[in-house]
C-alpha cells in the first residue's frame, strides 16, 4: 500500500488553464483530411472543419491552439493563406513526404477554428525567412482595429471587419536546428529585434514567447538569458521541446520499452527544475516563466491508418495516454513556473488526440486523458507527497487541485504487475468529504489502441465510491477522483 498526502493548506499555485493547450501544424495529415475538410465536403463540417471532431474537442476545454508550425512556420509566408486564388507552394516538410501546400486554411481559417471551440491563439512567427518588417505587416494585418489601417481595411475586405484576438506570438521556432540553426548568442540579438519592432504593435494585446531549447540543451538557455538579461527587451515567456523516444514501435512494445518510455517522460520534471533556475539565475524568473510548446511521444512512422502516407502519423495506446497523464500531473505540480503548454500534435500525427480520414473521425487514449484532467484547468494546485514510492518500476504519479469546492486527483500507475492500494490522506482539512466519483482509463491489454474498425477499445469508466479514501489502482491504469469538499 502507498499513502497519497494531499497537503491541502499548502497551495502550490494556479493552474493555467493554457498548460491544457494543443500544437496544430500545417503537416501531412494534421489538416488537411485531418481537422479540415473544406466547406463544400460532404463530411460534416463547421466553416471547413469536421463537425464530431469540433464537437469532441469543445468537450475538453482545449485552452490554446499554437499554429502553423512547427518547422513549418519558419518557410511560412503569411500573405500566401488570405483572400482568394492561394497559391500552392513548397513547404518546409515537402522534401520529407512529397506534398505541397494548399494554403487552404490560413489566419482566417485558423482563427476560426479557435472561434469555434473557445481557444485562445498562439501564432509560431517566422525568423528565419522574413524580416522584422514582414512579421509588422502580419501583426498589422491581426490585430489592428477596424478601418485603421490599409492592412485592417485588407482585412475585412477579406470577411473580417474586427481585429483577431491573439493573445500569444511565438518568435520564431526551434532556431537552433530547422528554425535557421543559429547560435543562442545570434538568437538573443534576431529576438530582440522582432520583439521591439512586434512591441510597438500588439502593445499588451499579446504576449512574446522566446524560443527556447531542444530537451536538455542548457547552453542554449544561458546563451539566450545572457542576451536578454538586463535589456529592454519584452519577454513573456520561455519555451522549449521535449519528446519521449527510444520506446520501440508504437504499438508491438515490449515490457522494457513501456517502462523506458514511462521514464523518459520522468524527465520532463529536470527540464522544467534546470531551464527555470537558469532563467532565475539571470534574474529572469519573471519574464521567462515556461512554455512547453512541443511535448509528446515520437515513435516510427506508419502506424496509424493512412498506413505512411501522414508523415509522422501514429498509432497511441494505453502507454501514449500514461505518458500524458504522468506529464500534465508534472505540469500541475510545477504550476506556479508553467504558463503554457501544447502536446503535439492534435490529430494524424505524433501523439494525436484524434486519428481521421475520410468519414472517419476516431479519439485516442490521449484524448481521454485530456478529458479526464480538464477539471484541474484554472485550479489552485496542491503539494502532493507519495510514501514508499522510489521503485521506478512500482511508482505512482498524482497531482491535486481544488476549485469551486471539489478537490481533483489525478494518479497513474505504471506498474504493469501491481494493482496499487492507495490510502488517501486529506493532509490539514477538518471538512467533511462528500460525493466521490472515480473515472478509471485501463485495458487487459496494454498494447490496446482505438481503430476505424473498433472506436471505443480503450474507454474511460466512471463509477460512484463511498469510500475515496481508500481505493485501488489497476495496473497499468489513470485515474480520477472528483471529490465533494463540505
């Protein structure tokens, strides 16, 4: 048996709601037979994007869309995705999977789908290929009001009157490998020019993200935090890229490979600890609060349905979603130093929420998780302590958070041989526990996957307990407890 302490005086802090945010790049099949479909599709839609998958992604609250890349973004021209008559370019992924791009779905189709399921925007901007200018013209063209500009009266004759809300700019993506392959120290000196050129426009409409490091790259951290420390420079956050591999193939993994990919994924609490005391020790610790704008599983291509053809598409099993619950409890307890966090990527690609194409239109164990774990958005954090939890092989992940007076337990269990007895602990609450729900996601078999053919394999199940205090965790299982608070 382990003891679950849940210390509820001592608040960690405030959940961002963004932490739940998603990645939507412009690459093989994410849009295109991906989310989008067009408007004149037999399939379903709303203004070009399929209705179920709408529908099922307004169910998770989603907070935050980053688009159009990604790699992509740093071959992005902006003015090739309005009005009509869009031209078909190569892209930055072209050489990898033979495909062009449409341009189908632009600001204007992108923003739409943020419009349709309450998320906010997070725009990757190009660094690599355009110049400070270009990226004016593009925040001109977003954000200016109504008929104040030439590029807000271009605007609206493209069908937008009214400025786009778009609370977040990212400057630049992965600029040390596809995004220009620069220096930090080069890097520092390009992000300090787009963001006083970008400044004098969106004002404290929108906040600046700095691109930040490959996993554990921590020279690049202290080569951008010793160019912008004690500058002028707006810094509104930090980011950087972290994805779990060497976990074999996504479906046929052996034992071992669970558990290496289960602790790769432990990872990610060193990254957030050493790229945040690095901020801190320029005095950064402010300006540079985390955005962990690419995180996920990476495994072989091919083993999703389009059988290759979606560069990067995958298959994701009970293991991909214990990874997503292992990660988000990483993230609640690291709340007071995480503004943002997007898993990549939404649908028909590395760790997909939903796999598509044709009339087809399927969610995957990831997805459940993020339903799940929707209640902890926008709550107050609590210090969580494990007992007799240091075998990598038997070890439970929890995170807590309290909001409206329901308490929210998130735990995972990674043992594949253990059904884990867990005693609650309620640290410092004299209440009274009320109602308990418990929504348990497991499967016999851990390979289990959603398909076409058979939908609903790995689902979650919700029952009623009298006792929440003391209760059981399959192996290899993610659960839920919402517990009243009286």
């Amino acid at each position: 048996m382990k003891t679950v302490h849940i210390v509820i005086p001592e608040k960690i802090g405030n959940v961002s709601p963004e932490i739940y945010g998603h990645f939507s790049e412009l690459i093989g099949g994410v849009f295109y037979d991906g989310l989008w479909v067009g408007k004149n599709s037999d399939i379903p839609n709303i203004r070009g994007f399929r209705k179920d998958l709408i529908e099922k992604l307004r169910e998770i609250k989603p907070a935050v869309f980053r688009w159009p890349g990604g790699c992509f973004a740093e071959t992005y021209n902006w003015r090739d995705g309005i009005g009509e008559n869009r031209p078909v370019r190569p892209s930055w992924w072209t050489l990898h999977d033979g495909r062009y791009e449409k341009n189908e779905v632009g600001i204007h189709e992108f923003m739409d789908l943020c419009e349709l399921i309450g998320a906010k925007a997070y725009i990757a901007m190009n660094v690599t290929s355009i110049t400070p200018m270009e990226a004016r013209n593009f925040m001109d063209y977003c954000l200016s009001p109504r008929g104040s500009t030439t590029l807000a009266l271009e605007r609206e004759a493209n069908g937008r009157p009214e400025p786009f809300e778009i609370d977040y700019w990212g400057i630049g993506n992965e600029n040390w490998g596809g995004g220009g392959n620069m220096t930090p120290e080069y890097y520092a000196l390009e992000y300090r020019k787009f963001a006083t050129v970008l400044k004098a426009i969106c004002g404290n409409k929108s906040k600046l993200i700095l691109g930040g490091a490959d996993a554990s790259d921590y020279k690049w951290t202290h080569g951008i935090m010793s160019g912008l420390a004690n500058s002028y420079t707006t810094v509104d956050g930090m980011s950087f890229h972290y994805y779990c591999r060497e976990g074999g193939d996504a479906v046929n993994f052996a034992d071992d490979e669970w558990y290496r990919l289960i602790n790769n994924a432990g990872r990610m609490e060193e990254l957030i600890k050493r790229h945040y005391s690095i901020a801190a020790g320029y005095g950064m610790e402010n300006k540079a609060k985390l955005v962990i704008d690419e995180w996920g599983c990476w495994h072989p291509d091919g083993s999703g349905p389009s059988k290759g053809y979606n560069l990067y598409e995958q298959q994701s099993t009970l293991r991909d979603a214990m990874v997503a619950a292992l990660t988000l409890n990483i993230f609640n307890n690291y709340s007071e130093v995480i503004i943002m966090a997007n898993i990549a990527q939404l649908c028909n690609n590395i760790q997909s929420l939903f796999l598509a194409g044709g009339e087809h239109c399927i969610v995957t164990p990831t997805y459940h998780v993020f339903n799940m774990f929707k209640d902890h958005q926008g709550g107050e954090a609590l210090r969580v302590v494990i007992d007799n939890n240091e075998d990598e092989k038997h070890k439970i992940s929890a995170s807590a958070t309290v909001k409206d007076g329901t308490l929210t337990v998130t735990l995972a269990n990674i043992s594949l041989e253990v059904d884990e007895k867990i005693d609650l602990s309620l640290l410092g609450y004299d209440g009274v526990v009320g109602e308990c729900e418990m929504t348990v996601l497991s499967s016999e078999d851990i390979h289990s996957c959603n398909t076409f053919e058979h939908p609903n394999t790995v689902v979650p199940v919700t029952t009623k307990v009298s006792d929440c205090r003391m209760i059981t965790l399959p192996r290899a299982s993610i659960v839920k407890l919402s517990i009243k608070m009286l």
